[in-house]
C-alpha cells in the first residue's frame, strides 16, 4: 500500500472507523489531519467496541505509530481522558502516539461560544465541542496551539490577552459569566505537562517516515459535505475534511499521496441542520434510523436518514479526486422491496447535475430518482460478494456505475470480518 487518504464522502458517520481500522492493518502510520473531538469513529473487535474522537483509529493495532497533526484541534482535558480509556482496556499509548506542536488548542471558551451560538434560531446543529471558535481563532491569529501550552510564559501572555476579549464577548453579547485566568492557566499548564511527552515536530516525523518507505494512512474525519469549502455552507464543520485537508493538516506535500479511498453508506446520513434532498419521509426514516442504529457516536443525536444521493458522491469523486469507493452498511437495506437512488436535482425548470452552492436552491430542489428491486435477504453473514444476491449486486453496480468510480470494498455489518472486496 502507498501513502492513502480515507475520506467520507457524504455528511459524515459513513463508518469510516471501521474501515480505517480495516485499512490500518496495511500502514505503518496513521494521521488525523482535521476535526477534532467532534468526530467518532466506531471500531468492533469481536465483543469489544471503541469509539475514538481525537486519536486515530489506527491505535488499536499494535505497533502502529499514530499522529495528531497540525490541522487537528485538540481539548486536551478529552485528550487525555481518551488515553486513559485506552490504557485501562489494555491497548498502550506511549511511544505510539506524537501530536504535532502547531495543533490548535480548544479551551473552555471556545466550547462556552459554541454552546451559546447554538442557542440562535438559526443554528448549526453543531456538537458544541468547540470545533467552530477555535478554528475561528485560529485564522484571526488568536489561537493557542500545543508548543503554547509547553511555555508558561506564552501561556500566561496568550491566555490573559484572550480572555480579555472573550470575557467582555461573553457578558456583553450573551450576558454570560467570563473565565479566570489564574485558574485555567493552571489547569492548561497541567496539561501541558501531561501531553508534552507526546508532542514533537509531526511534520518531520512524517516525511522522514515517507523517506524510509514508510505507508501512511491519512484519516479523514466527517465528510465532503460538512467540509468548510465544499459543503453544504453554513451547515458545515470548520475545517477542511476532504483529501486536500490532508497535505495541509500535516505537512507533507501533495505529491506523497498516492491515492484517494472514498467511504459512502449505501443510503445516506447527516446530524444537524441544513438542506438533505433525498431526506425520507417519516416511517422509513424510523425503520432505517433504528436498524443502521442512527445515533451520533458523539452527541447521541438520531441521524437524519435518506437515500443514496449520486449528485452527493459524484460531487465527493470530484473534489477529492476519489480513485475507489468503499460501501457500508449494505445490510440495513436489507429489508427493503424497492430502493431509489438519486440521480439529479430539478429545480425551477433546470436539472442540477453538479451539487448547487446556493443553499435556497438546494432546499427547494427536488431529486430524480431511479428505482431498483430490493433483495430481501439477509446480507450479515455474507463473505464473498460472489454470495451478494443478485439485486444487491444490482444496487453496487449502478452506484458504481452513476459515480463512475470503482467499488473495492463492501461492508455488511459493524465487525472486522463483516467486509469483503468487490473484485471486479
Ligand atoms: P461542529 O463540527 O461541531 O462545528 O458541527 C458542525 C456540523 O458538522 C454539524 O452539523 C455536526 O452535526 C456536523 N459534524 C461534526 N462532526 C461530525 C461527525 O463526526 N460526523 C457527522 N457529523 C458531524
């Protein structure tokens, strides 16, 4: 395998934890290069379940180096509280883990302006983990980042200047109670010292690591619609989750990646709010929504549930350059006896075949649909998509076919051994 990106190619949760850690078997290095504790990704081992939402998914195979880069955001107090889980059940972190020292730092505040934006009428949805203010300080310039947290001097100097400002932001946009910077100087000191054995310089780790033919995996977090330029804008996370994100978010050059793997459910997802042209109606988004267990691996929330969308992932294979698809959850469509996919949009006399940027046409727009017999068989124990009955088939053949891009891998339920590739 060469150096790879693994990227959602629809609203987020399309089970990439399942198949980064699939992927991850194959790699020296595994990268998060964006997000930060707003993601989680679900990874099953026999009777074991994981949810990971800042260290990368590639920590549950032994030996494997795994890296925090520099696009990541990172609360540390959700950092750390994620290594002590992963200790307690066994799996060592040390010396397996580096966070790059340029990585942004959330902070109590950031996740106090998230909460109170979010109680606008006109919200996100977000996961109020303060992904959005953090990323906002740090293009302003304002931002603490992980060297920061390592210098008491910076700190101090960094923290007082900031909470200056956020402090007269709070009580005076939202009357709220301000921060004292003794204390969280103290406790992100702490922290600091907590963390430091594990940050260095990423970016050389990386490229030297790429030198001496090391693989790396690059793990994506959410998805190309919830990405901060090509997504569905302002219903967005903050940072840059398509492949792109990926030289940015960890220093090393564009020309080191050598392939683009796209993940997409079968059907398709989002949490929060904003536009979903294939949303379904009321009864088959409960029947969906409980059999593909729809709820935020995060926030808890039900996911919102509709059908595949081509307009979606053609607008994924683009902006990411996608050389393969992988397909999850094949099996929660199992019941069904008719499925549709979304071929286009129409909308004021025009088909749409490109993703529209305008928000209010994408709300409006209504989507074509092709029709395909169901199969009503249950796929969970299939290994072979030779086995696939024949409409399943059916159904991958003419997703492969509507976003020309090949289909490598299917996966019919949340186990490792519940995957097998294509083949054709
Ligand atoms: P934020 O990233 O918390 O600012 O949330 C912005 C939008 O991205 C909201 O619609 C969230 O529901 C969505 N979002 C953020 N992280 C994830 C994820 O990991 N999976 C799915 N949706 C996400």
């Amino acid at each position: 395998m060469s150096n790879s990106v693994i990227v959602g190619a629809q609203w987020g949760d399309e089970g990439k934890g399942k198949v980064i850690d699939i992927f991850a078997a194959k790699a020296d290095y595994i990268v998060r290069y964006q997000g930060g504790n707003n993601a989680g990704h679900t990874v099953v081992i026999g009777k074991d379940s994981f949810i990971l939402h800042l260290i990368p998914s590639g920590i549950l195979h032994k030996n494997k180096i795994c890296v925090i880069g520099n696009g990541v955001v990172i609360d540390p107090r959700a950092l750390l509280e994620e290594i002590a889980m992963l200790e307690e059940r066994g799996i060592k972190v040390d010396s397996r883990l580096f966070i790059s020292e340029e990585a942004h730092v959330i902070l109590p505040y950031h996740k106090l302006l998230d909460e109170l934006k979010e109680q606008k009428k006109k919200k996100i949805g977000t996961t109020k983990k303060g992904i959005g203010p953090c990323y906002s300080d740090k293009v302003a310039r304002s931002g603490i980042r992980v060297i920061d947290l390592l210098e008491e001097d910076t700190l101090k100097d960094k923290l007082r200047s900031n909470l200056e400002e956020k402090n007269s932001v709070l009580a005076k946009i939202y009357g709220a109670e301000g921060f004292n910077l003794a204390s969280m100087y103290k406790e992100y000191l702490d922290y600091g010292k907590k963390i430091s054995k594990y940050v260095c310089n990423t970016k050389r780790l990386l490229n030297d690591a790429i030198k001496n033919k090391k693989r790396i995996l690059f793990e994506g977090a959410q998805g190309t619609l919830l990405d901060v330029d090509y997504g569905t804008y302002p219903f967005v996370t903050s940072s840059n989750s398509t492949a792109g994100g990926a030289s940015i978010g960890t220093g090393v050059g564009p020309n080191k990646i050598n392939k683009v793997i796209g993940v997409v459910k079968a059907y398709t997802t989002r949490v929060g709010e904003g536009p979903f042209p294939t949303e379904f109606n009321d009864s088959l988004m409960e029947k969906i929504r409980q059999k593909g267990k729809e709820f935020g691996a995060t926030t808890g929330r039900p996911r919102r549930c509709g059908w595949f969308d081509g307009v979606v992932v053609n607008h994924a294979v683009m902006v990411n350059g996608l050389d393969e698809l992988v397909v999850t959850k094949l099996d929660v469509l199992d019941e069904l006896d008719t499925l549709k996919i979304c071929t286009g949009y129409k909308f004021g006399g025009k088909i749409y075949n490109d993703f529209p940027a305008s928000i209010k046409t994408l709300t409006q727009c209504r989507p074509m649909y092709e029709e395909l017999p169901g199969w009503r068989k249950d796929t969970t124990g299939i290994t072979s998509y030779a086995k696939l009955p024949t409409n399943a088939k059916r159904y991958l053949k003419r997703i492969q076919e509507l976003v020309k891009t090949k289909i490598v891998l299917i996966s019919v339920g949340s186990e490792r051994n519940q995957t097998f590739s294509k083949g054709d």
